[in-house]
C-alpha cells in the first residue's frame, strides 16, 4: 500500500497519537497515547474508519509505533483493548511493554 502515510503526532506535551493517511480516501486512523513518565506510554485507542476498513492500517500503525518504541527506547503500557489483543498473539515483543501477555495493564 505505496499511498498509505504514517506519521506520529503531538497534541500537547503528554498525549499525542499516530496517524495514518491513504491518498484519496476520506478519514484517518489512529493510535491514540498518553505520555505517562520517563520512557513510559500507554496505547489508548486504536480506530480507523469504515473507509478504511479491510486495509491492514491498524497493524501499520501498531508496527509503527512499535518501531518507534524500540527507535527511541520507551515502554508501551497496552490500555487498548486492539493493541493488548495483537501483543497477546505477539509475546515477543515483551521488551517493548509493560506487561506480560495477558496480564491486566497497570496505569
């Protein structure tokens, strides 16, 4: 998918989201985040639009921010119940989460 764009976003200095853009379609997906300490995010929501739908833009934005998480050295606490879900069926990413898959997140 050469016209999907990724890009990460701050809205302030504690919350900010990953977006996700494709050329010519109405909408944007996201991964929402909170900063929640040194080295520390949570994942809060994770949406992408109906025109969207059937794309894979919600597992490029997880891997984006994974790639990003492992770029700049942060842990992701798993809030999102899309983001828990994929790190339960990917255990090893355990480097890059606060949890271990299928433990409760702690905020």
């Amino acid at each position: 998918m050469s016209d999907l764009t990724i890009a990460k976003q701050d809205r302030d200095a504690r919350h900010g989201r990953y977006v996700a853009r494709i050329e010519g379609i109405d909408g944007e997906g996201e991964i929402t985040f909170t900063r929640r300490g040194e080295g520390i995010i949570s994942a809060d929501h994770t949406g992408v639009p109906e025109t969207m739908a059937g794309k894979g833009v919600a597992g490029k934005l997880l891997n984006f921010m994974l790639d990003d998480a492992r770029a700049n050295h942060f842990r992701i606490i798993p809030i999102c119940p899309y983001v828990r879900g994929q790190y339960e069926k990917h255990p090893e990413w355990a480097d890059l989460f606060t949890t271990k898959p299928g433990e409760k997140p702690k905020i």
